[in-house]
C-alpha cells in the first residue's frame, strides 16, 4: 500500500465516530492482510535468506513483523480483560513462545533481540508462525464482538506521530490497531515487495 495514501486514510478514518471508525479499519485491515499474507506466502527460503541493505536477512524481517504482531496479541488480550493500557506501550510484558517474560528499553532492543532469536529458524516455521501472527491480530480487531469500538474507546489517550509531523491523539486501543496495520502494510512494503 502507498505509505501517503495509508497515513491520509488513518486522518480520515480518526476523525469517524468509532463505530465508522471500526468499520473502515475493518475493510482496511481486510486489505492489508490479504496483501501481506501473499507477500509472506510467496517468499521462498533462498529469498527468506537474502541479506538486506539494512542487515537483516528478510526473513529476520518477517519474523520482526511476526513478533510484533504476537506482542499486539497479547495487548489485545489485555485490552478485553479490561485493562487502559496495555503493557505494550511500555515495552513490557512481553512473552515469547516459550514463556519467557522480558521487557524492554527501547523499540531496537526489541527489535534487536528478535532479530538474534529469529536468526536460526528455518524459514517454514517462521514463515508459519509470522502468518499465524497476522491473520490473529486480524481476527481479534475486527470479529464482532471482540475488540469493540467501546474496548477501544476505554484504553487511555495516546499522540500517534505520523509523517509529516501530523499528529492524531486517539485511544491507545486505535492507535494500537493502527500500527498494526502501518507495520504490515506500509513499513516493511518495500522489503516484501507490496
């Protein structure tokens, strides 16, 4: 997706009565997945391991987009339990698939660390799970009767920063499905070949 066409559709969409608001991000979100997941699904493992400018092999890359993804799970599952803000937005919390909890500084001390776990996979099951990621975030922001408007509504304030120093203050609940849909959609566009 054209990154100035996302982040205009994002002002547009902010500005809706959240009710509309869902409903919009819904057909978004069905977009975004639909391209993603093909993307994902074409890659083959020689391509997964083609190192890009920036370091990473792709399918590190993939697996970043998988592992955020899995922390915005876990910050959906927050968010119905009723919490205003979800641990995610401070970097904390985090659980890997083997159980462990961390925390973290920064985004590229998150990013970092699953680049080093992400390294040694083989492609199929990173590919998998990355994919499995996705298509949960998805269901879990536009089921009915899941993440509500209203859930997302409760969460807390937060100033989402976007290009251009456009800046939209929503509910971390939307800004957190915001960036979902950024991070596979726009982000990493380039590198998946969207």
């Amino acid at each position: 997706m054209d990154s100035e066409a996302f982040y205009q559709r994002m002002q547009e969409i902010a500005a809706r009565e959240p009710a509309e608001r869902q409903r919009l991000m819904t057909q978004l979100h069905a977009l975004v997945l639909e391209e993603y997941c093909a993307a994902v699904g074409a890659i083959t493992a020689e391509q997964a391991g083609r190192r890009l400018p920036e370091g990473r092999t792709l399918g590190q890359v993939v697996g970043h987009i998988g592992a955020w993804d899995r922390y915005l799970i876990l910050a959906a599952g927050e968010m119905l339990a009723g919490v205003e803000w979800p641990s995610i937005m401070t970097l904390e919390g985090y659980v890997e698939a083997d159980g462990k909890r961390r925390c973290y500084g920064n985004v590229d001390e998150f990013n970092a660390c699953q680049a080093e776990l992400h390294a040694d996979w083989p492609w199929p099951s990173l590919q998998s799970m990355t994919l499995q990621m996705a298509e949960t975030v998805c269901a879990l922001f536009t089921q009915p009767g899941l993440l509500t408007a209203e859930t997302l509504e409760r969460t807390r304030p937060y100033v989402w920063r976007l290009p251009g120093d456009v800046r939209l203050t929503m509910p971390a609940g939307w800004y957190l499905w915001g960036i979902a849909l950024e991070h596979e959609g726009v982000e990493h566009a380039t590198d998946l070949g969207i």
